[in-house]
C-alpha cells in the first residue's frame, strides 16, 4: 500500500513540475526531432516502466505531436492511458488529462467519433473530481466545443465555449493565454455561424492583446489570419491581404515551413489571390499547401481533400478544366 501511494505521489509530482533532462529541454527549446529521438532512447533503455518511464513516455508523446508525428504520437498516449489506468485506477485526473490529450490528437486526425468519446470521458472525470469551475474542466469543455464546431453541431457548441470562456475570465484572468485562446474560439465560432456582428470586435480584442505580448507570436499569427478570413469574406480585401501576409511571415518564424498551421497560412491566401484573379500566386501556394498536408496528414486526411479541390478550382476558375478534374476527382475518392 505505501508502495502504491508513494509511485502516486511521485506521478503527480512529476507531471506538475518540468524534468529538466534532455528530453524535456529539447521539446521546450523547439528541438523536437532531437526530443523524439533522445526519448525513444530513454524509453528503450528502461526497462523496469517506472515513473520515470511514465514521464518519458508523456513527454515523448507530447514531443511527437508538435513534431506532427501524429502515428507515433497516438502510440505513445494510449501506452500512456495503460500506465496510468494500472497505476492510479480510471477515475483519476491524470488519466482525464490523458484522455483529453488522446481526443485532441483524433480531433486533428478527423477521428471524430473518437475524439468525441475520449472528450466526454474527460469532461466526466474532470467534473467529478475538480467541479465546473476549474480550468482542467474548462479545457475539456473547449476540445468538445471545437469538435461540435467543426462538425457544425452549433446548437452543442455555443455553450460550451461561452461556458469555458466564463469559467477563464473568472479563474484566470483576462491576460492569461488560455483565456485569449477562448476569446480565439468564440471569434470563430460567431465567425463559423456567419455572424461577423460578434466576430469582428472579439478578433480585434485578441489581436490587441496578444500584440502587447509579442508581435511574433503564433497566438497573434492565428488571430491575424482569423480576421483576414472574416474581412475576405466580407469583400474587404485591402484590410485582407495584409493581415495574410504577416500570418505567413510569424508561422514560418514560429513553425517552419513543414508545419500544417504555416499550410493553412499558405491555403488561405491562395484562396484569397485566387477570388482575386492572382492565379499565379494562387497556384504557387496551393501546390506547395498540398505537398505540407500530404507529408504531414497524408491522403486520407480532410485538409487534404480540401486542398486538392482549391486546387481544382483554381484551375476550373481559368477554364483549365483537364487540370482540374483529376484534383476534384481526388478529393472526391480521399473523402470516400
């Protein structure tokens, strides 16, 4: 029994402190190929799977993710959930934690049934073991929110993102990132049923706000290109392009050129030179949009189909209807 309490202690302990081995400072410091490969070591060589394997296994799973290493990455959390279900039982908060982790993960996946399942079991756990007005509740809420967004579910959606945005202006704060994230959120949501009424003044209070935290920052790229979107749509396209463009410049600094957020930087804008008649830029971006979600995703993925058909109807809008076919024939068999 004092074995068992002890390894628990250590586990919570070690989750809520940073190590500072290899491992966890190539993963804060960006290095992730190298935290990938200096985990998969650790993990290796350890073969008695104690906690400190536990939090090799974590930090090599959350390494993974932002090297959108996504198979690897779903591999090592559901170890994960294994570990910690052995050591601590079902009905604890790092196994919620987990499961909302693993949900994010088939969210971006577009495994929607899973990450809708996993999200409910951590929104469970975490009501029932920190109440509703915690933040780990609150982070669960948004996941599922998001889920219901994309899917557009809005009638489910809508109070869970207000619900999760009260819960961080109460707990956190207005300066606090997580509380920007839910003003993020809400902004696309308003922005997603079409009420830019509500979406434009919450973007502008987000871009105010993160721009006093740095102007290089990715919180302010995706609010930056938020807001393009939303003017693009709206026909304002002197007030669009710009707010493209500095997205691009923050998310290739900020993640590189092989990341899926700097291709949905690169995809919006060729959507947006494409309305415009650019086609040149246009094709230029979307080719180079599709080889980043091919890579990363692959060809089942919905980003994918997506990007093939703004291909498709680049080439369609210039009357090069042979080019265009095979692309809208491709999204069609990626979406089967």
């Amino acid at each position: 029994m004092k074995k068992t309490i002890l390894i628990i202690c250590l586990i919570f302990i070690q989750f809520g402190f940073s190590q500072t081995d290899s491992l966890t400072y190539y993963n804060n410091n960006g290095e992730y190929e190298k935290a990938i490969k200096f985990g998969k070591r650790k993990v290796q060589n350890n073969v008695n799977k104690d906690v400190d394997y536990i939090i090799s296994i974590k930090n090599l799973a959350e390494a993974c993710i932002n090297a959108e290493k996504f198979d690897l990455a779903e591999k090592y959390y559901l170890e994960l959930s294994k570990l910690l279900i052995s050591s601590l039982g079902e009905e604890d908060e790092l196994v919620a934690k987990c499961y909302n982790d693993l949900a994010s993960l088939y969210y971006r996946l577009a495994e929607y049934q899973k990450a809708e399942s996993l999200f409910l079991d951590s929104l469970r756990l975490m009501k029932n073991i920190f109440g509703e007005n915690h933040p780990d509740y609150a982070k669960a809420l948004e996941g599922l929110a998001l889920l219901y967004n994309n899917q557009g579910a809005y009638q489910k959606a809508e109070p869970l993102f207000l619900k999760c945005f009260e819960i961080r202006k109460k707990v956190l704060g207005k300066n606090h990132p997580d509380y920007i994230a839910s003003l993020n959120n809400l902004a696309f949501f308003y922005y997603s049923k079409g009420d830019y009424q509500k979406a434009v003044p919450l973007y502008l209070q987000v871009i105010e706000i993160t721009k006093k935290s740095s102007e290089n920052h990715i919180n302010y790229a995706t609010s930056l290109n938020n807001l393009a979107t939303l003017y693009n749509d709206q026909g304002n396209s002197q007030k669009a392009e710009p707010l493209y463009l500095k997205a691009i410049e923050i998310r290739k600094k900020n993640s590189g050129e092989n990341h899926t957020d700097y291709a949905n930087s690169l995809n919006n804008l060729a959507i947006f030179y494409n309305e415009q008649g650019a086609y040149q830029k246009a094709e230029s971006l979307c080719l180079q949009a599709l080889e980043i979600y091919k890579k990363v995703l692959g060809e089942n993925h919905p980003d994918y189909a997506t990007s093939l058909d703004n291909l498709a109807s680049l080439y369609d809008n210039q009357g090069k209807y042979l080019k265009a076919e095979p692309f809208y024939l491709k999204a069609l068999e990626t979406r089967k």
